[in-house]
C-alpha cells in the first residue's frame, strides 16, 4: 500500500521517497526526502522539523503546515483565503477526518465558525517518486456565497537547506531557458498572466543545496498542470523556513461558491530525486508517459508549410510542398494558418473556420486526396479561442469577447479572445472543431493561441461573478480537448500558443505534442530543447528544420545540424522546399530514414543529458538509450570551436556495463565506455554529431 496512517501520521511511500504529514489540528509536512520505514514515524512526530533561524514575529509556530490560510498571526504568503458573507476575511481551518482511497489520502479541513469545508488531495505516484496534490474547496452552508480570493493547489514546507532555485523563464522566441538562482532571503516569484500559461515562465521549479549536479544530489521539484494564470512562490521566513505555494494566479481572482458549490483547484505534481537533476528529469518523464500522456506509437515526422509560405496559401503551392516533402519520407504534411476565408493576413479571418474556396477551390478535400495519393496523412492549423475584429463571427457576436463595456477592445495580432467561459462559445468551438473533423480527412490539428486575455471582463456573466473567467476558459478549453480525443481518438493534437506560450503539464496531458517556441535557428534550439528536457519528454517537443539562415538570428547552419538538433525530439521540417537542391533532398531523405529507425528510442528511451572530459564550454550532448540498453543515440552540438580542436569526449550515461556496443569502429563494454568516455568527431562554429552505440 502506497499510504498507511498510524494515528495522526499519515506515510505516502513512492518507490524511492517518502512523504509524511501529520493530522492534528492542522495538517503538517514532517518529512519529503529518502524513504523512511514505517517504524520511524513515530519519531518523525515526536521531533516534527522546526526551523532552526532566529524565531520570528512572522510566522507561527505551526509552520510546515501544507496549506497555509490567511487570517491569524501566521503572516506567510496565504495559499488560501476568503471572504464571508458578514465581512469576515480570515479562514480558521482545522482538521476533520481523512479517508484513504486506493493511491489517493483525502484529508478533510472545516472552518470553525463558517460552512466551509476544504479537502487536500494527495495522490501516490509511487512509480515515478511523484505526490500529486490539489484541493476542492466547497461552501456547506445553505444560504450564504462565500468568495475564494486565493486558491493555490498546494503549500509545501521545503528543507531549510534549499539554497537554490533552477527555473524555466523566457519570451517569444526563448522560450524554455533554463537558469539557476540563490534563493532570496524572502521570496522567489514566478507567474504567467493573462489567461495562459506565459511565454515568460513555465509553472516549473527545482530546489537544492546548491550543490546537486547533473547525477548526484537532492533535488525537490514541482510541476503545475494549469494552462491558465498561476504562481509560484518559494518563500523564506525570518526563522529560516522555506515554503512554496504553487496554483491558480490570485490575481484578480474573486471566485463565489454559492450554497452546496465546489471548486477543485488544478493539480500539483511534486517530485523527490536524491540523484540529482539528470534523474530528476527522467522522473519527470516518466510520469508524463505513465499517467498523462496517451500511449502512442512514435510520433510522425511531420512538414509544416508556414514558414515556407506564411498566409499565401494556395491548393498549386500546398501541393508542390507536399510532393517535395513525400520525397524526404515526410509522413504528415500540415497546412498551418491562413487556409480559411479572409486570411491573406493576420488582419481578418480569425473565427470564420471556412476553407477559401480561392484559396483552396473545392475546399479542403482535393488538397487533402492529393497529400494522402502521396502517402502522408494530413493535418491542419487552427487558433479556435480566437477572432479578428474584421471577421464574420465578430460582427454577428461581438459579444462572445472579453470586453468591459466602457472600455476600449485592446487587440494584439489585430486580434481578440473569445470567452470560452461562455458555454454557448465553448460550444461553437467545439462544434467547430467536430465539423472539420467529421468532414475531412484531417490526422492532426495544431491548436494556437497567439494573444493573452486582457480586457477580463464579462458583463453578463450568469452569476454576477465575472472573474470566473480565469477559471472557466481553462475548464471549458480542457473539457473540449477531452471531447475531441475521445471523439476521434486517432487525430493526434499539437498544443502551440504564439510559439511555446502553452508549455505545462495541463496541456501536455491533452494533447500530444507541443511547439516549444517560434524561434528555429537550431543553435537557440539547442538551449531551449535542453530547458525543455528539464520537465518534460522528449515525445512531446517538436522541432522544425527550416531554411538555411534563420529568420530570428541570420544565423547560417548546415542542413544536418539542423537535423540534428530537430531530430532529438519529434522531427518536423518546415523550411521551403522549393529552394532545396537535389543534394539537400538526398541528404535530408536519408537523415529522416536515420532519425525513423532511431525515433522509438528517441520518443520512448530514457533521456540523458550527457558531459564531457574536460567540460568544454559551447558544447551540449544529449542521450538516448532503450530501455532495454540494448541501443544509445547520442548528439553531440559543438559552438565555436577554434585553435584547432577537431573532437570531443563525451561520457555516455545509462549503458548496461556488461553489455559490448559498437561504435567509433570497436566493440566495448558499457562499464568501458561510461569510464573512458567516446572521442566524436566535431568542428566548425555549428557542428553536430550523432552516433548510435549498439
Ligand atoms: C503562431 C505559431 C506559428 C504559426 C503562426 C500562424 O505564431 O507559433 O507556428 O502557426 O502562429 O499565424
């Protein structure tokens, strides 16, 4: 069993860790580290942790308590609070009872003086070292609202001895970059705005000592499934103690529970690793693979027309790429934006999801026909959540965008969110959606979401209660997902938003893959897909090779750097074909032959970020092996390289050490290889390689 409870000392146990709560009055976090034994709780609870700085007037003494609510003395950041119907603004929760079900602990919390009653959620997910975590909140009265103004999934004490903070910030074109900070006397804060995830940070953090690396040391972790506002905070009191809290945004977050109403928050995924961020990385996979993506086979090397023709789409263009892209062994081609009526630009056409018949006559269909007579499946890019002013929908519904009515629609790309909130547009998207699907042979849709919402207004909203808004676009965006997949389990979805602005285990958990970032010149690809790695699997990253200078850098590169760098995660091609030679269609057909016989182990292996001997500046290696070992992949990326240096040592990770393997033109033995290291040949300003060790 995966959670005992002797007394008040409840034990969740994951294969490797160990999370204990204690159940008295309040409910406090008495350990999250290695596994203990069962016979150990009662000391753990007998000398519960206490933070060892000077005390403080800000805190109370039950610090560690895995939900902190305002009101009282305890002064730390609230990850709960709200407002009674008589003005009262503080919350006084004590424990009630708790039920473990199966994997899951649901330890119930009452207000001593009003009919609120909040449960913490815990899930084991003993097989990747994971707790999940989340909450519902619920008003048991019969006649008065109670309003939630802060409502995180979770708090969490973390070990005093956390001194570092490794996070995933960035912008459009920068998506997934990975930094590394000392903690702050006080408080660590990271959000995304505006109704989305962000492109600026992804609800993601790892906390150590300062001295975990790559494959040793404890490294605690938290990974947020909301593709909404949220925020994370690690703060630091007075006395030393660190705690998180992670969730929904709070602000301008005022939700109304009306008699008998529920509000279950997003889930909170925590992670333990005592092997440092390499391991801490593969769990991460792994609990992505096993319990929130769906089991597919590899992902299809997929063309994207975009870059190649932008909005200038047209059934002779589309047909051309097609054909160029079949010869490579391209398996999905996909017509990106400016398909449907009125879409010669980003100005107009956003919501009239109606092929232009100018465009494309006939439709959709005598493109598609053609694309499958070429033996690839086809797929098609929409951005439902959207409209452009200038656009049929608007005109007949102007109503359908989050607006106040005196003030100004502010727009970006010249366009405006549609409330999802409203079930009545949540069911125009959905039947939008079903319509292309049940009309046309389309195998995939790429999702986008190229604007924050801004304006958060909704004048009539049925409840009188407006900011519900940040709660309901994103439950009513899932709920359609969720629809779709079972609807038609076999179109594959690709979540993007602006580039990588929807990166977060919510959206990873419905649909298949992700656009990490708009940025393709492979050289920031190389940072961006080593940020990305951190958090999530490599089966959901897709990457583009596209043209020969990028168009965000003017950076040249070679056509098998730039395979290489798209081919360690799911490999698409998005230059313009039509500039190719005959030589680029050889080398690039036999690149994706290579990357389809390598993508199991790519998409499905276990992923290691690998280094080298000496540590080299400009250089990044990543890894691939079966999960048998029978197999490894490795790239290797140089930058810069000068005074002559022609190759690098890097040292293979995760090879069974009795097993031979081949490479470099020998036969050696994992426990050889992972000691000595392999010489790769590399050189040049953007140089790669790959190898295969079987
Ligand atoms: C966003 C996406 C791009 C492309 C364009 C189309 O920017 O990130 O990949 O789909 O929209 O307008």
């Amino acid at each position: 069993m995966p959670i005992t409870v002797t007394g008040d000392v409840a034990h969740l146990a994951t294969e490797h860790s160990s999370y204990v709560i204690e159940l008295a009055g309040s409910v406090r976090l008495l350990h999250w580290d290695d596994a203990v034994a069962d016979d150990d709780l009662a000391m753990l609870s007998a000398h519960p942790p206490r933070p060892t700085g000077l005390a403080s007037a800000s805190l109370a003494p039950s610090g560690h308590t895995e939900i902190v609510g305002y009101g009282g003395l305890d002064l730390r950041s609230p990850s709960f609070a709200a407002e009674f119907a008589d003005g009262t603004r503080s919350v006084d929760l004590a424990v009630a009872g708790h039920r473990v079900s199966g994997d899951e602990l649901i330890v119930e919390l009452t207000d001593r003086v009003y009919p609120l009653s909040v449960q913490l959620h815990y899930r084991v997910r003993a097989d990747c070292d994971v707790i999940e975590r989340w909450l519902v909140a619920r008003n048991t009265g019969e006649t008065d609202d109670i309003s939630l103004r802060s409502c995180l999934s979770a708090d969490v004490a973390l070990p005093e001895a956390g001194t570092r903070v490794s996070y995933l910030h960035g912008a459009w074109g920068g998506e997934t970059r990975l930094d590394a900070v000392p903690l702050p006397s006080g408080r660590f804060e990271l959000d995304g705005r505006g109704g989305y995830t962000s492109h600026r940070a992804r609800p993601w953090f790892a906390l150590d000592d300062g001295h975990a690396t790559e494959t040793a040391g404890a490294v605690w972790s938290a990974s947020l499934a909301w593709t909404g506002s949220w925020r994370l905070a690690v703060e630091r009191g007075g006395d030393g103690a660190l705690h998180a809290g992670i969730g929904m945004h709070d602000l301008d977050f005022d939700y109304r529970l009306s008699p008998g109403e529920s509000l279950q928050t997003p889930r909170v995924a925590l992670l333990y690793s005592a092997a440092g961020f390499g391991d801490s990385s593969r769990r991460w996979h792994d609990y992505a693979r096993r319990h929130l993506l769906r089991k597919l086979p590899p992902r299809p090397v997929l063309y994207n027309s975009w870059e190649a023709t932008a909005f200038d789409v047209s059934l002779d263009g589309q047909t051309e790429l097609a054909r160029r892209a079949a010869r490579i062994g391209v398996e999905l081609f996909v017509v990106d934006d400016g398909w449907f009526v009125g879409r010669t630009s980003d100005h107009a056409g956003l919501g009239d999801w109606r092929p232009d018949q100018q465009k494309l006559p006939g439709g959709l269909d005598p493109l598609i026909s053609r694309v499958r007579e070429l033996g690839m499946s086809f797929g098609l890019w929409v951005e439902p959540e959207m409209v452009n002013a200038d656009s049929e929908l608007y005109r007949e519904h102007p109503d359908w965008v989050y607006h106040f009515p005196t003030r100004p629609r502010s727009e970006r790309r010249h366009q405006l969110v549609l409330n999802l909130a409203r079930d009545d547009v949540a069911d125009f998207v959905y039947s939008t959606l079903d319509g292309l699907l049940r009309a046309h042979d389309i195998s995939f849709i790429k999702w986008d979401f190229n604007r924050p919402i801004a304006d958060a207004g909704w004048p009539d909203e049925p409840h009188g209660n407006p900011q519900r808004l940040w709660v309901g676009h994103v439950e009513n965006l899932y709920s359609i997902l969720e629809r779709l997949r079972a609807a038609y389990p076999d179109v594959l979805i690709e979540a993007c938003a602006g580039g990588g602005g929807r990166i977060d285990l919510g959206m990873i958990g419905r649909t298949d893959q992700v656009w990490i970032s708009d940025n393709t010149d492979p050289y920031d690809r190389v940072e961006l897909q080593y940020g990305y790695s951190q958090a999530y699997p490599p089966e959901t990253m897709v990457s583009w090779v596209t043209d020969e200078v990028s168009h965000i850098n003017g950076r040249s590169s070679s056509l098998e750097y730039r395979f290489h760098v798209s081919m360690a995660g799911v490999l698409g091609i998005g230059a313009d074909l039509t500039g190719w030679t005959e030589q680029d269609f050889t080398t690039a057909a036999g690149l994706v032959a290579q990357y389809k016989d390598w993508r199991e182990i790519i998409q499905h292996g276990r992923q290691y970020r690998i280094g080298t001997v000496p540590a080299t500046d400009g250089v990044r290696a990543v890894q691939y092996v079966a999960d048998d070992g029978a197999r490894s992949i490795i790239f290797l990326y140089a930058h810069g390289r000068s005074f002559g240096e022609n190759s690098v040592r890097v040292m293979p990770a995760g090879l069974d050490p009795d097993r031979s393997y081949r490479c470099n033109g020998g036969c050696f033995s994992g426990r050889l290889l992972a000691a000595h290291g392999i010489d790769l040949p590399v050189r040049g300003d953007t140089a790669s390689t790959a190898v295969t060790l079987d």
